[in-house]
C-alpha cells in the first residue's frame, strides 16, 4: 500500500507499508473478472512515476492506502470471465498482495507454456521480453553485424537486447553499475565487451575506446549524461531507441543534454517507444524466443526476492541498482 503520494528524490522503503486485510475469494455475480492467487509480482522502474500524482502522464498514478498494482503471474480461483478458468496460469496486471480480484481480466495473458520457470513472465516472457524485442527489431530497425551499445544493460530489458543483437551477429557493448554486472554481460550473455560506467570519469572517452568507428545502435535505458556522450559517439544515420530514463526519474528537474547538434551532423533517428503499442506481436515474440531458451541460446539472470514484505525493498532497489538481474517477488510459488 503507498502511504501517500511522494514528490521529487529518491523513494524510501517506508513509503510504502504492508496491511493485513480480508479478502472474499470468489467473483460477484455479474462480474466479468477474475479472483487469482499471485504467485511472482514484478518491480519495474515505472511505478516509481505511479507513486507521484501526476496529470497527463501516460502512467496512472497509485491510489494511496489501497494495494498498489504491477504486473505479475498468478493462479486464477475463481472466474466468471469466459477466457479463463479457474487453475489458469495467468500474467498481467494484478495487485501486489497475496490474493487479487481483478475486475478487468481481458487484459490478462493466458500462460500456455508451462515448461520454462513461471516467474519468466515477470520478465523475459513478459512485459520487459516484449520491451527489448519492439525495442531493438521494430525501433532500431538493425542489420548484422552493427555497433550497438547498451546502458542498464544486465536489467531486465537490457540483458535480452544485448543477446538479441548477438544472435544478429552485431557487436555489443553494455554498459552496468557494478563489476560483477560487468562480469555478467560478458560471460553469461554473451557481449563483447562491457563496463561499469561508474569508474568512468569520461563517458566521451570510454565509449570512444568501445567504438572507434562509433555506434550504429544505441539502445537508451537511462538518459542524462550518457544520452549526452552517447550522441556525439554516434555513427552517420545511427538509431537510438528511447526505452527509458531511469537516471532522470527520481530528479526534480531532469538533467539538460547539451550535444543535440550530433542528431543533425550524424542525421540521427532518435524514437521513444512504449511496449504497449507492440503487444499484437506477443505470439511471434513467443514463437522466437521459446525455442532459443530451450536451446539454451537466451540466458536470463533474476533477483528474487522471497515474500511480499520484502517487495518495497526490492522495488526501491531498482534505482540504486541493487537488482542483479531482473527483479522479481516470489509471493508464492504455487
Ligand atoms: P532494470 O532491471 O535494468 O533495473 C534498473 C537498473 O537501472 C538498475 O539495476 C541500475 O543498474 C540502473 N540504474 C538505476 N539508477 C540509475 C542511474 N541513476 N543511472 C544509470 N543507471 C541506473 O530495469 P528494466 O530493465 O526493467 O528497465 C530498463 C529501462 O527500460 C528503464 O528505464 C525502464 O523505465 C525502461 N522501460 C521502458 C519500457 C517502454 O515501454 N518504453 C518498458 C519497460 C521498461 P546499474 O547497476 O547498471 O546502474
């Protein structure tokens, strides 16, 4: 539950508080929803907007002193919608809390393949997967064997792009906030090089050195100064994809890039994109990725955290980089 909507900084594990309520396990009548068990809830650096009360934004902000919402995979109870059944697997939007009415189910995925880890659907089979595949294929628009670079890179979304560009045969580079990130990158997904951009005194310089020639791809997961040292590192007629801006989200006023001139000199295409406009593309993603995590071609790193009390912990710890990995809070396991 938030306790109240919070302004500009960082937030605290305070702000948000565990309540103890009863909840009724079965669907009213006349309802088209469903009641689920949830079993592994996802932090995403979004809601961090979602705790300020915001006007116009594209995200709804929370409600305080009621549950908050995000999206996880769950178990349905009970059903009076006709797309699921009760002992469905499910991930979509549900309630951070160990039992969920869900009142608008059609915006519910129904979990078909069982036979990868469940909690997958927090991230690589779910909405961060479906971020990096619209992201790089549908944004990026990339060809084999280009330059492209990554920030937040071991995260969520980040740890995929990186392979995804690997199995196009381009060369990558991601850059994480940790050694044993760094060590990540290259050993387990595969970049070809990587860096902690936190030992960088010159962003300029270090990605100079990671790309002579420049870079063709820039795949932007959080702004500021690196956007600002990225664009003058850019290659003629390079792509950025705008994912996100986590180093600007907990800012009172976000930071000012200064090197826009690159996008005419280098004549960049720069396009912010949201994973909600590619969703009609979720069965082709599946049947991509599917097979590569059998083969074992896709790796994927996650940060579980056990029970529901230690969700706010794991949510704020996304913007020290504390996550390693994907976040994710096992409520339950079945
Ligand atoms: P991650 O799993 O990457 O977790 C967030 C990571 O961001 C942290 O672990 C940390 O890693 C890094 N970080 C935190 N603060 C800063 C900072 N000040 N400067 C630089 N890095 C920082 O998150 P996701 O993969 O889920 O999300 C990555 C990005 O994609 C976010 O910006 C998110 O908002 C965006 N997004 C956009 C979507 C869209 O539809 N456009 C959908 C989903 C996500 P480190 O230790 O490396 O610093």
């Amino acid at each position: 539950v938030l306790k109240d909507y919070i302004g500009a900084g960082f937030p605290k594990e305070s702000d948000l508080i565990t309540r103890v309520s009863k909840i009724n396990l079965s669907v009213a009548e006349g309802s088209n929803g469903v009641v689920v068990k949830n079993l592994y809830l996802s932090c995403d650096p979004y809601m961090r907007m979602r705790m300020t009360k915001t006007q116009g934004s594209y995200f709804e902000s929370f409600t305080p002193h009621q549950p908050i919402t995000g999206l996880g995979v769950a178990r349905v109870l009970d059903s009076k919608n006709q797309k699921f059944k009760k002992g469905d697997l499910v991930w979509g939007m549900t309630g951070w809390e160990e039992y969920s009415h869900i009142t608008n189910a059609d915006g519910l995925f129904k979990i078909e393949h069982s036979d990868v880890p469940l909690s997958y659907y927090t991230g690589l089979l779910g909405m961060p997967g479906m971020t990096a595949y619209s992201g790089f294929y549908e944004v990026c628009a990339p060809k084999k064997a280009e330059y492209v670079y990554i920030s937040a890179a071991s995260g969520a979304v980040g740890q995929l792009v990186g392979q995804f560009a690997k199995l196009l045969g381009c060369y990558v580079v991601g850059s994480a906030g940790s050694k044993e990130k760094v060590n990540l990158l290259k050993n387990k997904f595969g970049f070809d090089e990587a860096f902690n951009y936190k030992e960088e005194e010159d962003l300029v310089a270090a990605l100079k050195r990671y790309f002579p020639d420049g870079i063709d791809i820039y795949f932007e997961n959080v702004g500021g100064k690196m956007l600002d040292a990225v664009l003058v590192n850019m290659r003629p007629h390079g792509r950025v994809a705008v994912c996100g801006m986590i180093s600007q989200y907990n800012l009172e006023k976000p930071e000012g890039v200064h090197n826009l001139t690159s996008i005419i000199a280098k004549r960049l295409r720069i396009q912010g994109f949201l994973v909600s406009e590619y969703y009609h593309l979720y069965p082709k993603f599946l049947e991509m990725v599917l097979p590569y995590i059998k083969e074992g071609k896709i790796n994927y790193v996650e940060d579980t955290a056990e029970g529901l009390e230690s969700a706010p912990a794991a949510l704020i710890g996304l913007f020290s980089g504390r996550n390693i990995g994907k976040q994710v809070v096992v409520v339950a396991r079945e």
